[in-house]
C-alpha cells in the first residue's frame, strides 16, 4: 500500500544534477520500489525533508507535536495511576491518549503530544522509564504553535493552531 500525501500548493522547483556513488543510487531505488515512489525526485525530496527535520528538532526549544506509543504490564503496582497523573500534570502537553488492551497483562498506549521539543522529550522519558514500561517510542514532527485569536459563527475566541 502506497503511502498517501495530501498535496501541497504549487510551489517553484529547481533542476539539479547531483553526483551520488552507485551504491547510494542503489539504496535511493530500493527507497523508492518498497514506498512506491514515482520518481527519484520524489524519493530525493523526502530524504532532505527528513533531515532538514532532523536538523530543526536538535534544537531543544523547537516546537513540536509527538506521537509516544509505549507498551506495559498494567498489573504493575501503581503504574496505569502515575502514567494518568504524568498525563495530568503536564496537561499542556498531552492532547489525547489512546489505550488498548493487548493481552490480559499488557496494554498499549499511544499518546499525542505537543509542545518544545525538550520538554515532549523529557515527558517520554519519564514515562518510559516507568517500571513496568515495557517498549516505547517517541515519533517527533517539527512543528509551528501559534496561539491564534479569531472567530467561528460570531464568537470570538483564543486558541492554538499547529502548522507543519
């Protein structure tokens, strides 16, 4: 299955020409027939989109939304409590939580988070490093929050916007 990408606005190109060894071509094109790319354009972009987000999430104040999905032993003491009360204390945070039940002893959580990316961080680790954690992964996206007033059927109101 394709991957599916909403389609931006047009927006100017360049050509380039590119010199790369042939085992990176390689691996480009392998890139390219396991997502279904059209083309190495294509490809090419996404690898510098991903690591021009690298680059942006290296710096600890960057804003980002984050998705934390963690795997843990619900029968360990006291752990669905705190794992709730981390999600409360920091509430300017965590926007949603999803929570599955795996098995009769495990569950799986995923987490939505938004916010400076070293405070999204130091969330994840510290739940992560819960005893009773089994796995877990944050997923970053560099991200703009802007906190926005504005109206929607003559009521005006505050509220933050978050752009990619």
């Amino acid at each position: 299955m394709q991957p599916t990408r909403k389609r931006e606005p047009e927006r100017a190109v360049q050509r380039i020409t590119i010199t790369i060894d042939d085992d990176l071509l390689l691996a480009v094109d392998g890139l390219m027939q396991r997502r279904g790319y059209g083309s190495r354009s294509e490809a090419m972009r996404d690898i510098v989109r991903e690591m021009v987000e690298r680059e942006r999430l290296a710096e600890p104040d960057t804003d980002c939304i984050g998705a934390l999905t963690f795997v843990f032993d619900h029968e360990t003491r006291d752990l669905a409590r705190r794992i709730t009360t981390a999600h409360h204390e920091r509430h300017d945070l965590s926007i949603a939580s999803l929570h599955v039940h795996l098995n009769h002893e495990s569950c799986l959580e995923v987490s939505v988070l938004r916010g400076a990316h070293s405070e999204v961080r130091a969330f994840a680790d510290a739940v992560a490093s819960q005893r009773g954690v089994r796995s877990a992964k944050l997923h970053l996206i560099p991200a703009r929050i802007a906190t926005e007033e504005h109206s929607h059927g003559g009521q005006t109101h505050r509220h933050e916007h978050v752009e990619i």
